[in-house]
C-alpha cells in the first residue's frame, strides 16, 4: 500500500527482535518528521492535540490499548525487550521526560489529559494531569511505540523494513488496534480508515485542578461529572476503543483481474484468530464490479483494499463449507462501557448474505450477544456488563441464511462465496462532560451576565441530539432570572460537518430552571450528533433580578445524554442524567447609579452653596462604598441595595440648583441697566449712580439664593430679589433743567421774530422754522450729552444759537430792487431810444414814472412773499413795455423816401439819358435819402426832423439825369454828317442830282443814326447806335 495513505495499517502480533529494533531506531533517526507526520494528520481528523502518553514501566499499560494482546503468554523476555525498545525510542524523541512542555493555566476541567483548541486566547495550553488509575504521566511529547509482534502460537518474529518504516510513520503510543476518525459522510457506508487513537490515560478531571481566573477576566468555572455518577464515563480514557480492522497492509495480494474473479484462501490472517483453526477468503476490492456482488448495492462500491469472504459453498452443496468457520478478535474493554460496530455485510449477486456477530466473555468464553448483521444500519451499539472486561468478538458466516446458493457466483475454484466484509469500526459510545464554563467571577445586580458553557464529547461515537436525547437543566439559584431568547450554540472546533437544529429553550420561571433540549437536525447519513472530540458551546444570559443584598448563589446543573446508533446488539443505548458539582457566583450590589453620581461632573457654580456642601458629604459616603472590592469588605459586610439606592437618590436630588434663579436675577439685573444705559435722560454721573444701587441689591440676593437648601427657598428669594430689583429705577434731573431752559428761550425768541418789521409772513415762518431746528438740535445735543459738563455746553450752545435767529428782511427790498432796476434800465433805453424824438421820449419816461410807483407802492403793501413777487412781477410787466412812440422820424422817413421814389420814376423815364446817367441819378437819390435818414435820426425834436425832411425832399426835386451821351452822339453825327454834305457838295465830280441823292441818302443815314441813338438805352448801344 502507498505509504503516504492516511495512517492505514493492519493489526500485528509478533515481537520485536533486537535487530529489527535496532534498524526501526537508525530509521527513526534518519526520518525525524515520522512522528510529526501523524501530529498533522490528527490535527486534520479531530482539530484537537492529545497529549501522547509515555511508555512507563508497566508493560501491561505500555503494551495494552484495547485488545488483549498475548502479553500473557509472551515470555517476560519479550516484554522486557519491548520496553526497553519503546523507552529507547521515548528518549531519542524527546530525551527525557523532564523535557515535557511546561503547563499553563487553562480555565477548563477535562476529563481526559488532551489539549484541546477551545481556549479563550485561542492559544493550545498542555497541562501535565496525573492519571488517577494508573498513576502514569502524560506528555505532550510524541513518543514511538513498537508494537509486539506474535504468531498465534506466541512464536517470536521480525518486523521487515517496510513495516518498520510503516510503524515509525505512525507511531504516536498507538494501541494494537488503531481507530482512524473521520469526517462524517453523506454515503451509505464508508470504511472509516484509522481513527486517531484516544488518550488511553485519559481519566475525568478532578474538579480541584481547575485553574483561576485572572484578574476581573471571564473564568471559567468549571463543574465537571464524577466518574461514578456517569456510566458513560467508561467510554473515554484506557481500554476505550477507537479503531478501524481492516484486512489490508497483511502480506496477502489477491489478483485484481475482474476477468477472471478469485479469491485468496488463506489459513493465517495477520491481526485475527481463525475459528477452530479454519480459513478465511481474501479477494481485492475490485471484485465487487463482478458478478460475484450484487450490482445494485451502491455500499458494494465503496469497498477499498482487501475484502473477506467470510463464507462459502462447493457448488451447490450446502453442507461444504471448505473450513470457512469465521475469524476472531480478542479486545479489552472498560466494564459498564458501550461499544460500537460499525460495519454490514456486503451482499452477492442474488442479495444474499449474513455475518453473525457473537461477542462472547473472553474469560470465561460464555456467550454475552450475537447479532445478524445483514445490510441496512452500520452502527450497532453494544452495551458491556458490568462484570466484562476482555471481550472475544466472532464474525461467523451465517449459513443458514443462504438459501438460493444456485443464484452466487462460482468462481473456477469451483467455490460460491457470501458473507463479505471490508472493514469493521469499533468505537467505544459517547462520554458529554462540562468542559468548562464561562462567566465573569461576579454579578451584578439588575444587570445581564453571560455563561458559556462548553460540553464536550471526549468519547470516541457521536452523542445523539435527535429531538429531546439531549436535555441540560440549570437550576438558577434565587434572584436569578433566563434572558429570554439569549441562547446560541457554537461548535469552536466545529463538529466533523454535523449540523444541527437549534435548540429549545423552556424556564420554569417559577422554580428558576431552565431546560435546554436538542430538536434534531443533520441529515440520513450524518445525523445530529455531537462528534468525538469536538466541543459544543452554549451560551446563555442571566439577569440578577433585584437581590437585596450581596451574597454568594449556588447553581446546579444537570446532563442528560446518550450515544448515538442506528440499532443495537444486546441493550438500546441508556440516557444517563448526571448531576455537574455545583458552582457559585457572588452578586454584588449595582452601584452604576451610584458611580455615575460620584463621576457626575457637577458645575459648582450651578448650585447652592449650602447643597454643595452637603452633596460633598453624601459623595465621601458614596465612595467609601465604591471602594468595598478594593478594600476587601466582605460579602456580607458591604452595604444593601436599598442603602445604595437610598444614598443615591439623596445625591441625585440634594443638589440644589441655584444656576437658574441666578441667571433670572442676573438677567433682570441686566434688564435694570439696560433701562438705565438706555435711558439718554440720564447723565453719566445719574446711571452710575443708579446701576451701583442695582448691583448692591443683586449681590445680597444672590448669596441670598446660595444660602438655601431647598428648591422653595431658592424660588422664593429669586421672586423677592427681582421684585427689588425692578423698583430700582432712576429719574433724571440734570438734564430736563437743560431742556426746559432751551425751550424757554426758544419761546422768547419766537415772539421777537413775529415782531419784525418788513418781514414778510414766509421770512417770519423761515425764521420759526430754523428756530424751531435750532431747539430741537439743543435738545438733541442735550439728550445725546453723556455727562453733566457736556449737558451744560450743550444747553449754553442751544441757548446762543437760538438767540441769534431772526428773520432775513430781504424779499421786500430785493422786489423794490428789481423794480428800480427796470425802471432804471427802462430810462436808459428809452433816453437812448434814436428813433424817439425828445417829445416822444419824454412822454414815455412819464408813463415810466407812475409804472414804477405803483409797483412799489404794491410790493410794500404786499404780506407774503408770493404777493410781493406778485407786485414785483406786475411792476414789472408793467415797466418792461414802456417804450417811446417813435412816429415823427419815420414819417419823416417816410416823406423823404416816397418823395425819392417819385424822383426816381421820373428819372428813369428821361429818354435822353441813358441807362448810366439815369442811374447815376437815382444813386444821387438814393444818396440823399440817405442822409436825409441819418440826419433824421440825428435830429432831436420834432421841428428838427421836420427841417430835416424838407431839406431833403428839395435837395432830391434839384437831382436830373445827365444827358450828354446821346447829345454828344448826336452831335458827332451832325458834325460828321455836316462834313460829309461838304463832301459831297464839294465833290466836284459829282452832279447835283448826284450830290443831292447822296445828300438824302445822308440824311437818311443822319436820321436813322438819331433815331437809333434815342432808342439806345446805354451808353454802348449810344456809341455803336453813333
């Protein structure tokens, strides 16, 4: 088999030889992870440590673990050679036993000497426990055991070298016949391999070992079971079985040909006895995919290693056997245990097949059960009498049960086979103790604690949690109370992958005891069960419920539990109640309240003085009683409840407050002198005077109020203190003496205002009107004045400015003024007025006279100043429009220019003037117009103008147009004509006819040229006419 299998060996009896030993010790030297490698691997299998124990002098316990080997019939050669080989190997692996761990303190009770994982640090601590039946010690140190070897016949042998090597990997003080534990599985059924062996010194812990708590941590207190009240107790410790037969790693290779099916019948089965000397078939674990099994039995399948058959036929002879009489196991117990099977028969083809179990008292050889195994169930409990401890187990075909041999299998041997089995568990029943439990080493009173209880199965089968085989009573002492619904379970080193229902929780209020029953769970294959090695947590609350004093309580506990099985063999599996040791808590007095009144941070200042006091007394007190744990008072010497609570009630209503009475009194205080610091009546020197009297007051009621010791009393001088305070009120005087002088001389002066001459009602009013803003500015400055000096500079200020206002006489005067003005401006102009002759001027500034004395006359009679600008602005309108009436000039103007015009006329109607004389003519005219205009202008009276006009007229009658051009032209022409008549007359040559034709033509030509002249208009059409 491959070695690195999980710790899969088979059962040997040989002894062990000097020089086998020898080679096992070099071996042992050169591998030292031989023995670790079985440290892992329990680790894996059950999540806990156990303690391995040392090989002492005994033999027996060295040698013995469960099956009565043949140490009996061995020589005391072989055994002495077995312990010397076994301690050799002791003192190479650890030297000695001085080299054990040192132990530390758990807060568990076991009773077994294991270590476990279920620490509240979570660290794995190993305590070294004395045995109490055999006295020997166990270590945490791994020790090699060799087991003896031996033939049936007690002939000594040798171990090869590859089992030498096989035991050195396994070696762990391991028993003759090893249980592997496994997880649990959902399969029908499964060779559980090689359980990790139990502690076989383990015994129930005395109670006395528990340790200690430390400091105020959570101890557990521990209550573990006594042997004697606990039957079960038989199933854990030595001689407690924990195994796995298997007919594998023996020597014997059956062919694993499924073509060709056999079997190896064998006379000597390493591990076994063969009943009455006979044989036994050995086949491969591959033969059940043949016709030799039945095909539908999925068990058939998991099948592993080496088979037996344990019977069989000669063809259809029912009667031939071939000395197939059964095997034989010879085993040590522990009386009054219960023991395990855990295996069935594998059925052939034809679903055939029966072993018959005998289990018989190996000292005496009688009969004590026997069991038809078949398929179906594969845990089997068996329960030892009280008076067994070695135990002869036959597994014997049961040939009465094969009746259709035609129907098996015939192998070429000419054999049919039955009664197959592949392996077999034996494992002692349950053992469920108090492990330890949790709580806090006090309680306290009205409050909630916590106790964790931690039940562990130290046994080597699963205790049953169907509904109700479970059942843990507390019975709570008096003043103890359930937390309802505080239960939970946990499993801290889990439970092989065995889940289970919650559990159901009762209290019997009335008599305090509270009743925890398991209610199933798992599954078909892996039902509710608490595995071996594995530790359930139940945690619960208590509430201490109003204890009136503090005492020590006492609980009492019981267990009632029973091993898990499918079926049994001579006794159903017994529920055993076992009574726990009872265990105590001491209550103590809740001082929460207490202590949250002495670290209560109390701001002085919001008390009275006198209550503080007397809360300092009561808080002395509060703490002598706080300090009753530190000072060692005893139990039953430390204060009550009611005490506790009496002095706490004092401290909680003794204080009284005197922070808000205060603060009304500071506030009307407050309110006093904001009325004062507000009040602007009041000077400087009168509020300081006024808030000293409020202050004096405020400071005899307020240690008035810090005098009291009651809330009525503290009520009472806050009323009578603000009733004080609110007469404390100020008059002013200081500044009213100012104001009403201000206003006496405002009144004084208003009536010289009304009195002012020339005053118009609006500068009468102007006046008022700044008189009345002078007094109220005096006023304001008085009011606004902070002390009396300033008061008096603001009331002599008022005084002065308001004596200087009179009305501003300027509306009148300023509309006479403009009146004079625009007569005056009015004069000028009409004075320098060209155009008015002086009598014209003259009548003007008369109308200019009476204009502006009825303005003035009308502006001194006017009342306000709107009728005066009324008057000034009739005056005015009157004055403006005075103007002289400027008719002599212009008529002389206009004789003179019509008179022209005429002249004119005339002259451009002269037709012996041409156009250039005509119109140097009419510029003599115009000339004369001219400056008959400007001397009209000039001229200053009437008679002047009148002068002038006629010069003027006469000097335009006496202007003509020239007329020389035509005249000149007209005279050239007869000039030129006369010289051309001399011509011609004097032209001798020519005829009179001749001379007189060309004189008329001469004078045609003269006439024409004169009459062309006369109709010629300008000077060049006179020369081009001439």
């Amino acid at each position: 088999m491959n070695l690195l299998k999980k710790n899969k060996y088979s059962i040997r009896k040989y002894k062990v030889g000097i020089f086998s030993t020898l080679i096992g010790t070099v071996l042992l030297l050169s591998n030292p992870n031989g023995a670790q490698a079985l440290t892992t691997d329990n680790n894996v299998q059950s999540d806990t440590n156990q303690a391995t124990p040392v090989n002492s002098q005994d033999t027996n316990v060295a040698n013995n673990r469960g099956l009565a080997n043949s140490a009996q019939n061995t020589p005391n050669q072989s055994a002495t050679t077995n312990q010397s080989t076994n301690q050799a190997l002791v003192n190479h692996n650890n030297g000695s036993i001085a080299n054990q761990a040192t132990p530390t303190s758990v807060q568990s009770s076991t009773p077994s000497a294991q270590n476990n994982n279920h620490t509240d640090g979570n660290t794995t601590a190993t305590e070294t426990v004395s045995n109490a039946n055999n006295k020997d010690v166990v270590s945490n140190n791994t020790t090699l055991n060799v087991p003896n070897k031996t033939n049936e016949n007690g002939s000594g042998g040798h171990l090869t070298l590859k089992e030498i090597q096989e035991d050195v990997r396994h070696s762990s003080d391991k028993p003759e016949l090893v249980a592997i534990a496994e997880q649990a599985s959902n399969r029908p059924k499964k060779r559980s391999r090689r359980a990790a062996p139990a502690d076989p010194n383990a015994t129930p812990a005395d109670p006395a070992a528990a340790a200690a708590g430390n400091g105020g941590a959570p101890v557990a207190i521990t209550a573990p079971y006594t042997p004697t009240t606990d039957p079960n107790a038989n199933n854990a410790g030595q001689n407690a079985p924990n195994e796995v037969l298997s007919f594998d790693d023996n020597g014997i290779r059956p062919s694993t040909n499924r073509s060709v099916p056999s079997v190896t019948v064998v006379d000597n089965l390493p591990g076994f006895t063969l009943i009455n000397g006979g044989k036994v078939g050995v086949f491969s674990h591959a033969m059940v995919r043949t016709s030799m099994f039945d095909s539908g039995d999925a068990k058939n399948y998991q099948a592993q290693g080496n088979v037996i058959a344990l019977g069989r036929i000669k063809g259809n002879d029912t009667n031939d056997h071939g000395d197939f009489n059964g095997i034989e196991k010879s085993l040590t117990v522990n009386p009054n245990s219960e023991l395990i099977f855990e295996f069935n028969t594998m059925t052939t083809k034809n679903y055939q097949g029966v072993t018959n179990l005998i289990i018989k008292n190996a000292d005496n050889d009688t009969v004590i059960a026997e069991k038809s195994v078949a398929y179906g169930p594969i845990w089997r409990l068996f329960k030892v009498p009280e008076n067994v401890s070695h135990l002869k187990i036959q597994f014997v075909p049961k040939n009465d049960a094969i009746t259709d041999a035609r129907g098996i299998y015939q192998l070429r041997d000419g054999y049919k086979y039955y009664d197959f089995v592949d392996s077999i568990g034996l494992h002692s029943g349950s053992h469920v103790y108090v492990e330890r439990r949790t709580m806090e080493p006090t309680a306290t009173n009205n409050k909630e604690f916590t106790v964790t209880t931690s039940l562990k199965n130290n046994g080597n089968f699963g205790a049953s949690f169907n509904t109700d085989d479970f059942v843990y009573k507390v019975q709570l002492p008096e003043g103890i109370e359930y937390v309802n619904n505080s239960l939970t379970k946990d499993f801290p080193s889990s439970n092989s992958g065995v889940d289970m229902n919650g559990f159901n929780v009762t209290y019997d209020a009335a008599n305090r005891v509270i009743t925890i029953k398991s209610t199933g769970g798992g599954s078909g294959n892996s039902p509710a069960r608490l595995m071996p090695d594995k530790i359930l947590d139940l945690k619960y609350k208590l509430r201490v419920n109003n204890v009136p004093t503090p005492r020590t309580v006492t609980f009492n506990d019981t267990l009632t539990y029973k091993t898990y099985t499918q079926d049994f063999i001579n006794s159903p599996a017994e529920s055993h109640t076992v009574s726990t040791n009872p265990y105590t808590i001491d209550i103590i007095m809740n001082k929460d309240a207490l202590q949250a009144e002495v670290d209560r941070r109390i701001q002085q200042a919001d008390y009275t003085f006198a209550s503080l006091d007397i809360f300092n007394d009561l808080k002395r007190r509060a703490q002598t009683i706080l300090d009753e744990n530190r000072n060692n008072v005893p139990l039953n010497k430390r204060v009550s409840q009611a005490d506790i609570d009496s002095l706490t009630n004092q401290m909680q209503h003794t204080l009284i407050r005197s922070v808000d009475a205060e603060n009304a009194v500071n506030k009307k205080v407050d309110q006093m002198e904001d009325l004062v610091n507000q009040n602007d009546e009041l000077t400087d020197e009168e509020k300081q005077a006024a808030i000293q009297v409020i202050e004096e007051h405020k400071n005899e009621i307020i240690g008035n109020i810090g005098d009291q010791t009651t809330d009525d009393g503290v009520t009472r001088i806050k009323d009578q203190g603000i009733q004080t305070l609110s007469g404390d009120t100020a008059t002013p005087v200081v500044k009213p003496n100012a104001k009403k002088a201000i206003r006496d001389k405002a009144t004084k002066q208003r009536e010289i205002i009304n009195a002012t001459p020339d005053a118009t009602e609006d500068e009468i009013q102007d006046a008022l009107n700044q008189l009345a803003t002078d007094e109220t500015d005096a006023i304001d400055n008085v009011t606004n004045a902070t002390t009396n000096a300033d008061v008096e500079i603001a009331k002599n200020n008022g005084i002065n400015t308001i004596g200087a206002v009179v009305p501003q006489v300027t509306h009148k005067q300023a509309a006479r003024d403009a009146i004079n003005q625009a007569t005056a401006t009015k004069r000028q102009q009409i004075n320098s007025n060209r155009e008015a002759t002086q009598e014209e001027k003259n009548a003007a500034l008369n109308e200019l006279t009476q204009a502006t004395n009825h303005a003035l006359e009308q502006i001194n009679q006017a009342t306000t100043n709107a009728d005066v600008d009324n008057a000034k602005g009739d005056g005015l309108n009157a004055i403006n429009p005075i103007a002289p009436v400027t008719v002599v000039k212009q008529a002389a103007r206009d004789a003179v220019s019509h008179d022209a015009q005429q002249h004119i006329a005339e002259i451009n109607a002269n037709p012996d003037a041409t156009q250039e004389e005509r119109q140097a003519a009419i510029e003599k005219v115009n000339a004369a117009v001219t400056a008959a205009n400007t001397n009209i202008l000039n001229a200053n009276t009437n008679a002047d103008v009148e002068q002038v006009k006629t010069n003027a007229i006469q000097g335009i009658q006496a202007i003509t147009p020239a007329t020389k051009v035509k005249t000149d032209a007209k005279n050239a022409i007869d000039k030129s004509a006369e010289t051309q008549h001399n011509t011609i007359f004097n032209n001798n040559d020519a005829t009179l006819e001749e001379q007189q034709a060309a004189q008329q033509l001469l004078d045609q030509a003269v006439a024409t040229a004169k009459q062309n002249i006369n109709a010629a208009d300008t000077n060049q059409e006179v020369a081009q006419a001439k």
